[in-house]
C-alpha cells in the first residue's frame, strides 16, 4: 500500500497551500514515503523539496485510509499522514512543477477547492488539538462516498 506524507504549515492566522494545475485543487505540500524512510522525514522532505523552505517542529496531526472505489471494487487504496507546523525557515517559492504556492486565511480552507477529505484533515489539523484517524471513501473521479472519522487526544488525569 502507498504511503503519502503531507505537512500544512501554519502562520499569522494563514496557511501554505500548493494548487496543483491538473484539477485547480488545492492540497498540504507533500508526497510518497519513500523506502527506508519514516513519516516524518518523508513530510519534511517533500515540503522542503515542494517549498523550498524548512517547516519549524512540525508534528503529526493525522492517519488516513485513502480508497477510490469503482462500484463496490476498491481499485486503489493508500495511506495519508498530515503533519501540521507553526512556522518555516526561509521563503518559499512562488510556483514549483507540482504548482502553485499561496498564502491563504485559515477560514478559506472551508471555501477553497479541494477534495473533501482534505478539506476535514487540514481543517483538523489547524482547528483542534489531538490526532485524527479516517477512512475517505471516493469515486474514480474524486467523489466523496463516504468518511469515517475517529480522534483520540493525551489526557493528564490525576487519578490512576
């Protein structure tokens, strides 16, 4: 199964996004985990490789089942982790072969075009605190089916 690691980052109120010419969509910089590699140093790599630019402490906001279905055949399925990050070091770049880089308000994650997973993941990962685990479940042509969302956050109890 594929693995992608993505990493939004966050700053005064905007985030980094990357609208990619193929669907005018736009996404958290990111891409393939590649073998012998983890998680993290696959998002870090990708936005740095997308952006040009380092993301400051970035950390996992979110676990992901990707599945595009063709009637009831499951014809592709992959695995998505969403990294979130306050900060960057050093100025990304204006447009990349991936696309395009932006700058955007927060709120306009809710508006902006994008598949509709990603839309309930970097909304997530922005808004709340905790890590998110799903499964999106889309048509061939990126249709939202169905989404099945689960959360767990850290507890500090006083009590054993």
């Amino acid at each position: 199964m594929q693995r992608i690691a993505n990493l939004l980052v966050m700053k005064d109120d905007q985030v980094l996004l990357l609208k990619k010419p193929r669907r005018g969509w736009y996404v958290a910089p990111g891409g393939k985990v590649e073998g012998g590699e983890s998680i993290f140093e696959a998002a870090s790599r990708e936005f740095y490789e997308e952006t040009g630019a380092t993301a400051i402490h970035p950390h996992l906001k979110g676990v992901y089942t990707m599945v595009i279905k063709r009637d009831e055949e499951i014809v592709n399925e992959w695995m998505l982790f969403t990294f979130v990050a306050q900060d960057l070091d050093g100025a990304p770049y204006k447009e990349t072969r991936e696309g395009i880089l932006e700058w955007h308000p927060v709120e306009e994650l809710k508006t902006l075009p994008m598949a509709e997973g990603d839309r309930t993941n970097l909304l997530y990962a922005v808004e709340q605190t905790g890590t998110q685990y799903g499964t999106f479940t889309y048509t061939e042509d990126f249709q939202l089916l169905e989404e099945r969302i689960q959360m767990s956050s850290e507890r500090n109890d006083d009590h054993v």
